[in-house]
C-alpha cells in the first residue's frame, strides 16, 4: 500500500473503542503514522464516556481475547489486574445457567479477564497513546469518504467537528478503517460511491437491561467470579453479575422482547428474585447498593455480509460491530473484536492484493461461532422477527440439547466453553464425536 504522492503512509482508525484502538496497534505494524477519530473528548484517566452507552454493562475478554491482546500489548493482562482486574477459570469459577441448567462446573484452563470496560478501554488506550506515530483527534466525526478519481480507491475521509459549527475538512489516508459500531455508515457510503451496500441479516432479540454496582463481600458466590442466568422458554428473563475491580459486583438484568428491568432498587431487587434461578438474587438482596441503575437497550443482532459483496473500493475496511453485533449475552464482543485486529495484522503481512475480500472473507469465519450460539439460541422465539428457515430452527432445537447435555457432561460443557471463549470455531458444534457425545449425555 503506497501513498497517492509516494510520502509516507497514513492510515485512518474513526472511532477509539476497544476495536478500533486495535486496530490502531495492529496498524503501526504496517503504517508510518497513524490517526484515530474520535467523535468523543477521551478521559486522561480511568472513566466511562459519553459515546460508549453500553460500557457500563457487563463486560469480559475471553481465553482467546486475553493471548490476541497480550500478543499486541505485552503484559497488558498482568497490568489489568494489578489495577484490580480479575482473572477467573471461565467454567471452573462461573456459574452459567442455560435454560435453567447450570454449565457443569470444572477446571477447564480457560481463563477470563474481568474488570469494567472504562478500565480495559483505558489501559489499552493509554498503552496506544504511546507509541510512536499515532495521533488522536478527538471530538470529530466521519461525514463521508474520499475516492480518487476512479471511484475504485478510498483515499480519505472528510471529518467536521463533533461542535456546533464545526468545519468539515479532508483527511487523506492510504486506508481507512470503519470502527464506529453498529451505526457505522459504511452501507450508506459505499452506496454513495456507486457501490452495493452488504446484505444483512437481523434478528430481533428487544433486549432492555438495567445495570448497577453492589459492594462485594467474601462470603459472596461461594468463590466464584460470574454468574450468568440466560432466559427460558417460558421466562423472558436473564442476569449476569460479575466481580469488578474495587470488591464490587456489577449485576446486569435484562429482558427480553422488550421486558423492561425497573431501575429503582426495589423493582431491581424484586426482578432478580423472578429470575429462573435465585443465584444473583441471593447475593444483591443482602448487598450494599453503590450508585444508582443505568438504562441500556439492545434491539437486535446483526451481521453485514460484507464478504458476500462482488465489488469493495480498495483502501476502505470495516471492523467490529460494523460487521457483526450480536446479542450480548455471552460478552463476547471484545474478544472478537481482538480477533478481526489480530486478523487485520496476517492480512497486511501477506500483501495488499484483494485486501478487502482476504479480511472480510476471514472475518466471516470468526463471527460464525458466537453468531450460531447466541442467534441459534434466541430464533428458538417464534416472536423473534429475524429469518426463521428449517436450519435454523434445528440449530435452536440442537442447542436446547447441548445445554441439557453441558449441565451433565462436563466434556460437553467444555466444548461449550470453548465456543463461548472463541478458541473453537462453530465447525465443533458439527463434530460426529460431540454430537454422539450430546445424545449420550441426554438419553
């Protein structure tokens, strides 16, 4: 990839969330300098901000999230926990309730690295701020891109300030990379440079969640770090409670198909009592509230069929939750994330032909396994709108196996775990091997 005017090159990352700072790393590998934007003013110091409305949920990185970014960023996972970031067996100190089953419980090796969002996000910003060649400019935002005069290179992107009035000026790029999320307007953009816009598939999940901090204490969960209670067929209802940095648990409500969480204390207590199992309710009931709830709301799953697509500008990439979102449930999000950067790395190193394709092609790939669990799981809901087909109401029908099987075979849950944790991909979910595996468990 070479500069337009054979100077050095520069690559473009629009937006400073977990994909796109690294993204940002991956790039320096590849590129003399580098430029986030940022439509947000960035804290100097551990703090959620304002763009990122979900970061007070529940987060984690998985086994295969913890290698991708300690491989990028050495030492960052030891760095976490010195600051109070946990690490935890992911089947051995969590407690995983599908369908009113719990996850059989054992030593499995695959660890989880838990803390909040604002301090992952932070120590990894801090860790981009300093290497060599990367600027942020911050509170600006991406208007639209910039094609040469063939229309089949991106070779920048027009950015105004995020403040009223801001001017909109051109920021020149060898590439761009659209890490925005899922209100990327990347399918506009490419529509307006005479492209098609990615197919996309959307399953409706009307998720609402409620989120608040308690003080944790010793005796809390005997032991363990997580909890996650995942809806029934005939209860709407889900939670997940995490230990957080500074002995305090962040618990996460949510509801289905637009079942809504209370924010006062009282109602929030009361829906976790009605949850399928009372594990999270056991706890908090008792608990020391810190703060007050936070509202957050999720409409749907969706993945953008970018590899499907039989022509893509040169110089323009997307990441993240621009290509696929899913339902939160299993806080897989950064770790894919990690993967699609990790990715981002082999495409660059193996040359700049059919980037586009190469990555997206790929990426399709990584998305495949937390796609087939979570969305598998919630078409099981005949009032889900997404793409009911004969596949896919098998999937669920599997899955509502796989989680009776995982509650008694602790093979079966670590194979589930390891989807979950990324380190397999959804061809296991087809191994003869497993499959006789779940029959037996269940019969």
């Amino acid at each position: 990839m070479h500069s337009p005017s054979g100077g050095r090159r520069h690559a473009v990352v629009l937006g400073a969330g977990m994909a796109g700072l690294l993204a940002a790393r991956v790039l320096t590998t590849h590129f003399d300098s580098v430029t986030i934007v940022e439509r947000d003013p960035l804290p100097l110091t551990i703090a959620d901000r304002r763009g990122v409305t979900h970061g007070r949920r529940a987060h984690s990185l998985l086994a295969r999230g913890i290698e991708v970014v300690a491989e990028l960023f050495p030492g960052l996972d030891d760095e976490m926990v010195a600051h109070g970031g946990l690490r935890a067996d992911i089947q051995g100190q969590g407690r995983w309730y599908n369908e009113g089953l719990l996850l059989r419980q054992a030593p499995s090796g695959l660890m989880a690295l838990m803390g909040s969002r604002a301090l992952l996000e932070g120590l990894v910003r801090n860790r981009v701020r300093a290497l060599s060649g990367v600027e942020f400019i911050e509170e600006h935002e991406a208007t639209g891109l910039i094609s040469d005069s063939t229309g089949k290179r991106v070779v920048g992107v027009r950015v105004t300030s995020s403040q009223f009035g801001g001017k909109e000026r051109p920021l020149d790029a060898d590439l761009v990379i659209d890490a925005t999320g899922r209100a990327a307007r990347g399918p506009a953009w490419l529509v307006e440079l005479g492209y098609e816009a990615p197919a996309q598939e959307r399953v409706r999940v009307g998720l609402r969640y409620a989120t608040r901090h308690f003080r944790r204490r010793p005796q809390d969960a005997a032991g363990d770090m997580a909890v996650v209670i995942n809806q029934t067929d005939d209860i709407r209802r889900g939670g997940v409670m995490i230990a957080q940095e500074n002995d305090r648990w962040l618990v996460t409500l949510r509801g289905y198909l637009d079942e809504t969480p209370p924010l006062d204390l009282a109602g929030f207590l009361g829906f976790a009592a009605s949850l399928p199992v009372p594990d999270i309710h056991e706890v908090i009931r008792d608990a020391e509230p810190i703060g007050e709830a936070v509202p957050y709301r999720f409409p749907a799953s969706e993945r953008r069929r970018y590899e499907l697509l039989d022509r893509f500008p040169e110089g323009y990439l997307v990441i993240g939750d621009g290509i696929c979102s899913f339902n939160p449930v299993y806080a897989q999000g950064m770790t894919v994330s990690a993967l699609q950067a990790a990715l981002l790395g082999e495409c660059l190193g193996s040359g700049e032909a059919k980037l586009a394709p190469r990555f997206f092609e790929q990426a399709a790939r990584i998305n495949e396994a937390p796609w087939s669990v979570v969305v598998g799981g919630d078409m099981r809901y005949l009032e889900m709108d997404g793409t009911q087909t004969e596949e896919s109401r098998q999937a669920g029908a599997f899955m509502a196996q796989v989680h009776l099987a995982a509650s008694r075979d602790q093979e079966v849950a670590r194979t589930v775990v390891r989807l979950i944790s990324l380190v397999d991909g959804a061809e296991a979910l087809q191994d003869p091997a497993f499959v006789q595996r779940v029959l037996r468990a269940i019969n």
